[in-house]
C-alpha cells in the first residue's frame, strides 16, 4: 500500500490481483463446506413467513440478466441476493466470525450465487469471489466495532458484497473503487436491529445490505462515480460511522501468497442459536445428563462475557420471547431449554416451544452475570460458565469455551454433511441432496451456478 492510496484503493487493487491459483487448498475446502452448510440453513429457513413475503415480491419481476431464487422462481440478481440471502441467514444458523465486531460471513454467499450466475462464472471464479467476500468483511470486523457505535454489522457487508460482486462483473480497479465508494456511502444499518424484541428483519438486514452491494456494483460498473474516500474523508466511514480510525491488516495473498485466508478462521454452526449462546448450549447439555430430573432445578446462573451479555443477555425480552428471532437471539432461552428438552433443534424455536408454562416457568430461575474475567478470553473463544442449583442445595457447574463448530473445535466433514441432510432431505429427498453435495465438493470444476441452485427450486 503506498502512501497516497485510500483503503477502497487497496481493496479494489487486491480484489482485481486476487487469484483461484492463490488460494490454498485449505480455504478452498471451507468454501466448498460454507456452500454446503449455506444451503441447509438456506432450505431449511423455507417455511418462514419472512420467504414467503420476500419471494412473492421478488417474483412480481422479471429481469434480463436474471437469477434463481432458491425455493423456485427467478428475479432479478438483486432480488435474488435477497430472498436467498434471507433464507441463508433467517435460522441463525449459518456460520460465523468473532471479533470486534461479530458477523456471519456466508451472508454473502447470495450476493456471489447471483451475480456469479448472472454473468456466467465458473466454478473456480465463485469460489474466488466467495474467499474475497469472506477476506474483506472479517478484516473490517477485525479493524473496528460497529456495534458499541449502534451500528449493525452489517453495515460492512455491503462493502463486501459490492467488492465480491466487482470480481465477478470483472471490474477494473477504478470502477471497483467507485462501487465500495457507492456501497460504503448509502448502507449505514442501524443497531436497533437486534435490541430488544427482535423482527423479522433480523434475518433481513445483511441479505439488504448485499442487495444494495450488488446495486452499487452494477451501477458502477456503467460508469456512475461514488464518493471518495469513503474511508478517510472528512465526513466519511471513519468520521461517522466507526468514529476512529483504524487499519486494515494485510490481507491473504496481498503481499505474501503464503499467507492464510480469513474463511479458515470462521465457524459454522452446531446449533440453531445465535453463535455467543452455542457454548452455553454445550454446557447445559452435559449438566442435563447429570442432573437428570430438571423439575429439581432451583435456580441456573450464567456467567457469561460482555459480548454475550449486551447482545444476548440482558434485554428483558430474553426471558419472554414472543418471535423466533427473539427467542434464537436469548441466551436464557437457549440454556433453559436446553436443559428442559436435551436438545436445540428447530423445533426449539418453533413459538409453542418458547412460549410453553414448562420453559416460560424455569425461564424465572435463570439469572445472566457479566463476568469480567470471562471477556478477556473472547474473541479467541466464547466461554460460559452454567451453575445449576438443585433443591437439595446440590450444585452442578460446566464452562465451555470452544463449543462444537469453532475453528478450535471444527465440525467434521461428515458432521457439515449431517446438517445438510437434516435440513435438505425432509423437504427435497435423497437424491436431491446427494446431488447438491456432490456438486459443491467439486464446485472448481462448475461451469456455471444455475444448475446448482435450480437443484433448490419448487421442491417435491
């Protein structure tokens, strides 16, 4: 980076220098394992109200180019990025990245799909665009918090989504920096997206914001300028949305082609839960085995840190969720019922599960504690602390901090696969989904997309 360029600069000189050749076989594979997970969240997010109302706007146009939506139908590529960007995200279930500001990455897997399917791209170049997206967003999460500024992460999405979506139109370097410039400009998100009783548009809010990245590189890439820098200037991303200044580490292959990829370092989900409650979950789980009968439960303190307490722990919604965003985004209500059913499933979240006398009742025993000493372990990992009391006076504690999923504890292969089938086979069978896996595994050898996503249409 030379001394006169500008953040957009360096990331629309690396997007347009970054090649399939660089990548290392290790961060290939986790692309090819996000698609494969992106896809059962995305399937398995189907009976949602929210798709139902997304598609059925997204089907009213007609677009040349155009792109699947999963679940059937085609539309626009920025209707496309949204109804599937939806779907991957509306369970909470897809992956994740923890740092100064938490996120999850295969957000913007949509926005790729689409304008990869869009403009004709092979497998090798989705895949590619798909590690640049992942690349960019988990640098920004890692240069600066939105978050303590009230602002939702994924504010930063937009500018990834609009960098991958570049790759993929080929732009050159200028036009590249003209979309982040568009992209960065218009898409500050707030945070009161998920405070308090969470919406509907808690699933929406990224698959928006990648819309609006993919709008901002089609226009760019007809010549329309946006401003600059979008970064560092006056009255730009630094000054009033980060309100510091901060840098950008080097990113993969920019100035070593050793170096690692950030998609390696991001985790997919063992748990239908949002991601600071999954070691929580872990630790319930065990506790239930060795408490055997929960009526006996007199109280259950969680000690948690203060990521997991602002976003999941403190707000009084948490303790009666009333939607499933609510009730996936409570860290009471993923232990409680955790211990109370000896699963976390979808069901779990269905709103006759969180709405039950049962769990509403234990619900009134559990107590959330920010613990200072905790937060100094996260990001590197998501330690919680569960202590049950029975009403014998008896006390059963468990701490996790690498639950199931985190790149210090990954998911197998056969476990991603496991996921994939839960999700995909009740709605599309067998065969199907041994279709779907076998071509995400060799995914560099694709063509095209469409033929993988129509595989995803009106299902049987």
């Amino acid at each position: 980076m030379t001394i006169s360029q500008t953040l957009a600069q360096r990331f629309a000189a690396y997007s347009t220098r970054l090649k399939f050749e660089q990548l290392p076989a290790s961060s290939v594979h986790e692309a090819k394992r996000r698609l494969i997970d992106s896809f059962a969240t995305a399937v398995g997010a189907m009976p949602s109200d929210a798709f139902a109302i997304a598609r059925k706007c997204a089907l009213r146009l007609s677009s040349t180019p155009g792109a699947t939506l999963l679940g059937g139908g085609r539309s626009s590529v920025e209707w496309a990025t949204f109804v599937n960007g939806l779907l991957i995200r509306y369970l909470d279930f897809n992956d994740t990245y923890l740092s100064k500001e938490p996120a999850h990455p295969s957000d913007n897997l949509a926005p790729v799909l689409a304008v990869g399917e869009a403009v004709g791209a092979t497998g090798r170049e989705i895949l590619t665009a798909a590690v640049l997206a992942y690349e960019i967003q988990c640098r920004l999460c890692d240069a600066s918090s939105l978050r303590k500024q009230g602002v939702d992460h994924v504010t930063y999405g937009a500018i990834s989504s609009a960098i991958a979506a570049s790759k993929l139109m080929k732009l050159d370097a200028v036009r590249t920096t003209h979309a982040i410039g568009l992209a960065g400009a218009c898409n500050v998100a707030l945070r009161q997206t998920r405070s308090g009783e969470l919406s509907m548009w808690k699933g929406c809010a990224f698959a928006n914001a990648a819309r609006n990245g993919v709008f901002a590189a089609t226009l760019a890439a007809e010549g329309m300028t946006g401003p600059a820098p979008i970064f560092e200037g006056d009255l730009g991303f630094m000054k009033l949305v980060t309100r510091e200044p901060f840098s950008v580490a080097p990113m993969g292959a920019e100035f070593d082609d050793d170096a690692a990829f950030m998609i390696d370092k991001t985790y997919i989900k063992f748990w239908p839960a949002e991601y600071h409650s999954q070691s929580a979950i872990d630790a319930a789980l065990l506790l239930r085995r060795q408490i055997g009968d929960v009526s006996q439960i007199a109280s259950v303190d969680i000690y948690t840190f203060e990521a997991s307490y602002n976003i999941i722990g403190k707000y009084a919604e948490a303790w009666a969720p009333r939607t499933r965003e609510t009730a996936d985004h409570s860290l009471p209500y993923c232990t409680a019922v955790a211990l109370m059913d000896g699963e976390v499933t979808l069901k779990q979240f269905d709103p006759e599960r969180f709405t039950a006398p049962d769990i509403l009742a234990l619900l009134t025993k559990v107590k959330i504690h920010l613990d200072d000493s905790l937060t100094p372990r996260y990001p590197r990992g998501i330690p919680n602390r569960i202590v049950v009391t029975l009403q014998d006076g008896r006390q059963f504690t468990h701490e996790v901090e690498f639950p199931r999923g985190h790149a210090g504890n990954p998911m197998t292969d056969g476990e991603v696969e496991t996921k994939f089938r839960t999700l995909v086979e009740p709605r599309y069978g067998k065969a199907t989904a041994d279709a779907v896996l076998a071509k995400c595994w060799k995914f560099e050898d694709a063509k095209e997309a469409g033929s993988l996503l129509g595989l995803l249409g009106e299902s049987r």
